[in-house]
C-alpha cells in the first residue's frame, strides 16, 4: 500500500516537447508534494510555460508521464483529459467573466445545490477579504481585487494541484508583496500543491518552498531558495538571482592566483582558466592608508586597491563602482545605508572567502 504522506501529489517524469523540430522542454522531471510550493524559474522561452501546459493537459507532450497522488494521468498512450485532472489553473491574464458577478465567476467550476455553492463562495471570498464584492462586476474592481477573485475561482473545486504562470507580472510592485503573500497564506490553507511559474528570482525566493531553475529546456539545479542562492551550479545560475563580479584566472597545481590571493580550484587541469564570481553584497571596502591596505586575513584574503568610478544611492543601500589597479577591470560593491566615496578615491576591497564561488570558465 503507498504511503500517502510520502506520494508526490504532482510528479512529472522526462518530459519532452518539440515545436517545428525544436525541442523546447528536454528531459524534465520533478515530483510537489501536498502543500507545497515550487517554483519553476528561469528566464522567457526556457520551456517553463510549456511544461505547465502539458501538466494542464492544454499541450500533448511528446515523451514523458504526468502523475497525480501516484496515479497516471498522461503519457504518449494514455490522457485523462484536462477537466478531469483536478488542477486549477491561474494566469497573467484573469480571464474572469465581464457579463458575470464576483459570486458568478468564483461559482462557475462548482458543482452540487445552489446552497452549497453559495456557502462555498462565501467562504472563499471572505478568506481572500473580497466578500463585500460579492455582488460587484471585474470592471468595478481593480487588478489587486480581480487577481483575488480569480483565486478563488480556482480554488472553489478544490483542485489537488494549482497552476499559476506569472499570475503577479501584472500588478504593480507595492500591491505585488501584499497580493503574493496573501495567495500563500490562502495556497497553503487549501493544502493544494502549487507549481508557480514565474522568471522573476525574488518572486521565487519569496513564495517557494522549492526552486526548480530552468534553462534551455532543462532544470539545471533544484531545492530550497536558500542552497539554490548560497550554492549556485554555475556561474549563470549565481548571475540569474543577483549582480556578480567575475575574475578570471589561471589554474596552477588546483590553485588559482589572483591579486586578492589564492582561491582552490579542485578537479581542474593546470593552464585552464577559471572564473571567480562574487556579488556586490560580498565585497568588503576598506581605508588607503598611504597605499596601503589592511592587512591580509584568512575570512577576507587579500586586499586589492581601487579607484571610486562612480558611486549611486539605491535607497536601502549604495552601489560604487571601482577602476582596479591591477588590471583597470571594474568591480561593484554595495554597502548598506549611504556611502558616496568621491569619483579618484582610493580604496581597498577585499572578497569574502566563504562567498566567493570558483566555475570553470566558458
């Protein structure tokens, strides 16, 4: 007997898709459990949509199976068609009924006696804090309030699995937070597994459980926000959730020498080059004390000297820009607060050793 509290709610396994001879999904597989959110991440055209859209049943993948609570639902043979499923379904665009009241619209998937119905919308609009528009029309509400009636709507069935591809790209960025949050609070409650689609990283981080990052087609590292952030397979990877500072260098007996110091280059062939990566956050700035900088320490490593670029307040923090002297490369650093070096001022950086990351270079 299958246990149910270890049985994915949604599994996908090697899908693949093609248009026109080119394959846009290649090999994707990954299992959602009851109550859990992830994330399918990347940027346009990596294949994100159209694997939501075979999950759905709106797109036949070529190769590949679709199971529910352990149960076959899809494959190149056998298709249980897409109202069937037990999956809602949440876009970008509402797609609510203009001819239809709010009480309508979430009611319109909803099965069994009026009462039941009623009782069913009621609760669900008051969760999403929308029941004094039960009687209004989506032209009386705005794109905050539409997008909490189209949740309801597709929770009113209470589907097994919701879909959601880029539901919040609409909406503006302070409404976003407030409309995101709310969402999982109700997701969560419906104890429903949610594959969100979405190319925006902190939307991920903010609403995922577990990241799927996807590219060309393919997932190229899956698991919780913080180990995808903290440990990146790939430079691209690093470089998609932030700003990145790359030094290339060359290795030497699994060692790579650069004027911050020596960085570990393990399991790779002497004379191949290397990029080390590190973001802005990870740069330690420090006093030219008469063209000397602070001494060398085992968390910072070696300090390299700089000239100020450019330096910009951000709000929550600044951005200044370096010309090295070692090479006349341009290196970021941002630091919390105000900080607005004059351009020509000389100053040491130093990388956070446990941050940096180290990728053969392409």
């Amino acid at each position: 007997m299958t246990d149910q509290k270890l049985t994915p709610r949604l599994e996908i396994r090697n899908l693949t898709r093609s248009f026109d001879g080119t394959q846009v999904v290649r090999g994707v597989s990954l299992k959602v459990m009851p109550g859990q959110v992830t994330c399918l991440l990347g940027p346009s055209g990596c294949g994100k949509s159209t694997t939501l859209r075979m999950i759905a049943g709106v797109e036949m993948q070529d190769s590949g199976e679709i199971y529910v609570d352990g149960s076959l639902i899809c494959d190149t043979k056998f298709r249980i068609p897409p109202e069937r499923r037990s999956i809602g379904l949440m876009f970008q665009d509402f797609a609510l009924f203009p001819h239809m009241s709010v009480a309508d619209n979430v009611a319109f998937g909803l099965k069994g006696a009026k009462e039941e119905k009623r009782a069913r919308v009621e609760e669900l609009l008051k969760r999403v804090d929308m029941l004094r528009h039960i009687d209004n029309y989506p032209h009386e509400l705005s794109g905050g309030e539409q997008q909490r009636i189209a949740l309801a709507r597709a929770l009113a069935p209470k589907p097994r699995i919701m879909l959601m591809d880029e539901p919040f790209s609409g909406l503006d960025n302070r409404l976003r937070d407030d409309i995101r949050d709310q969402t999982l609070a109700v997701l969560k409650d419906e104890d429903a597994a949610v594959l969100l689609v979405t190319h925006e990283p902190e939307e991920a981080m903010r609403m995922a459980d577990e990241i799927a990052l996807m590219r060309d087609g393919v997932i190229v590292q899956q698991g919780a926000p913080y180990n995808i952030y903290n440990n990146p397979v790939d430079k691209a990877a690093t470089a998609f959730f932030s700003d990145i500072n790359v030094i290339r260098g060359t290795v030497r007996g699994a060692l790579t020498q650069t004027p911050f110091g020596q960085f570990l280059a393990p399991g790779v062939k002497d004379g191949a080059e290397v990029d080390i990566v590190i973001r802005p956050q990870h740069i330690r700035i420090d006093l030219d004390r008469g063209g000397r900088g602070p001494n060398p320490t085992a968390v910072d490593g070696t300090p390299a000297r700089g000239v100020v670029e450019r330096a910009r307040f951000m709000g929550k923090e600044s951005l200044v820009e370096f010309r090295m002297d070692y090479d006349g490369s341009i290196l970021t650093a941002s630091v919390p607060n105000v900080f607005l070096p004059k351009p020509g001022m000389p100053l040491w950086l130093m990388l956070r050793r446990d941050r940096c990351f180290v990728f053969p270079a392409k």
